[in-house]
C-alpha cells in the first residue's frame, strides 16, 4: 500500500514538473476532444485520459473546465493575431490590407475550427473574467481597428468610428467562416481552393462597403 502510494505522488510530482508541457499537453487534448464530441461533451476528467495523465492534473493549471477553455480561446486568438500580423507585413497597400485580413480570418477558421467555436461561443459564461484571453482578443481585434485607421487615412476607408467599421468587416468574414465552418455552403464549397475563392469574392465586398462616400 505504501509501495503504491509512493508510485502514484512520484507520478504526481513528474507531472506537476512539466509545468508548460502539461498545460500545453492539456489544451491540446482538449481541442481534439471538442473537434470529435463538441463543446458541449467536454469534461475535464475525459481530457485528462486523453492526455494521459491523472484526473487531478488538469486542476494544477486549471481551476475549472471553464478555465481550461479560456485556455484554448486564448491560443486561438493569439494564432490569428499573429496571423494577423503576418498580413500586415506582407501586405502594404491599405485597401488590399483590409481584403487580406479577411481572407486569413477564413482561412484561420478553416485551420482551426474547434477553436473558432470556443472563442466566441457561450461554453466561457463572462470572458472578462479570464483576463489573458480578454487581452489576446482585443489584440486580435485592435490589428482589424489599425488597417482600418490606416485605410481612412490614406483615404480608401470611409470617415467615423473606426471601431464601428471594423465591427462591420468583422461580422462579415465571421458570418462567412461560420457557414463555411458549419458545412452550409457545402454543395457551393467542395473545398479549401473552392473556400478561398469564396473568400477572396466576398471579402473584395469589403472595400465597397468601406469606401468613401
């Protein structure tokens, strides 16, 4: 009995060593998890064993299954904003900026579709309450403001608020990627060639929407 024991803290105590491995180890599981049962068949004791780890392991990086979501919300808005920021260096011209933005916000959705429904679906009851993934979404969100800031001042992007512009080029390309993700347009969009031909079309909506009147 002390023999086990013994076997089951050494094995608590190399788990608890891995510190950001662990972590790391854990949203990963979780994402496939939510990738093949959805949020709403998510339990934390499942991703351990997916993990392969002890049920009380996910508790020494994450208070609750709440926290370990915002977790993966987190690494999703982090990957499209340095996605985001990618476009912006390659990408100069203000108009085709905007367009491009776009066409990556699809195609993130595409690449990662369990995280796109955890960052913005209602598994996290009050985001603000997880503090690292307010801050990795309002980065994300504060690049789409710049390109837009940017594009009124040269004089392709229309006079106002551009926070209410960029709500506007947002919903547009989320409402996109969530059909796209959803399999709705499916008899339309038989691939990732034909979603980014998709993508690039609507998204060129952009700049007439955004255009000085």
């Amino acid at each position: 009995m002390a023999r086990a024991t013994r076997r089951r803290e050494r094995a608590r105590g190399a788990e608890a060593d891995g510190g950001g491995d662990l972590a790391r180890k854990l949203i990963d599981a979780a994402t496939t998890l939510i990738a093949e049962r959805g949020p709403q068949a998510f339990s934390l004791r499942e991703v351990a064993r997916r993990a392969r780890v002890s049920e009380a392991a996910p508790y020494w990086h994450f208070a609750s299954k709440e926290a370990l979501l915002a977790a993966v919300a987190e690494q999703g808005f982090t990957e499209l904003a340095a996605t985001m920021a990618d476009v912006r260096r390659r990408v100069r011209d203000p108009r085709r900026q905007i367009q491009q933005l776009g066409v990556a916000y699809v195609g993130f959705a595409l690449a990662r579709p369990s995280h796109l429904r955890i960052m913005f679906g209602p598994e996290i009851a009050d985001k603000t309450s997880h503090p690292t993934l307010r801050a990795a979404g309002a980065r994300a969100f504060g690049l789409l403001i710049a390109a837009i800031t940017e594009a009124q001042r040269a004089g392709y992007a229309r006079r106002g608020n551009a926070w209410n512009l960029a709500v506007f080029a947002w919903s547009l390309v989320h409402g996109l990627s969530a059909l796209l993700v959803d399999g709705q347009l499916r008899d339309r969009v038989r691939n990732r060639r034909d979603a980014a031909a998709l993508a690039s079309r609507v998204t060129k909506l952009l700049e007439t929407g955004l255009a000085p009147r």
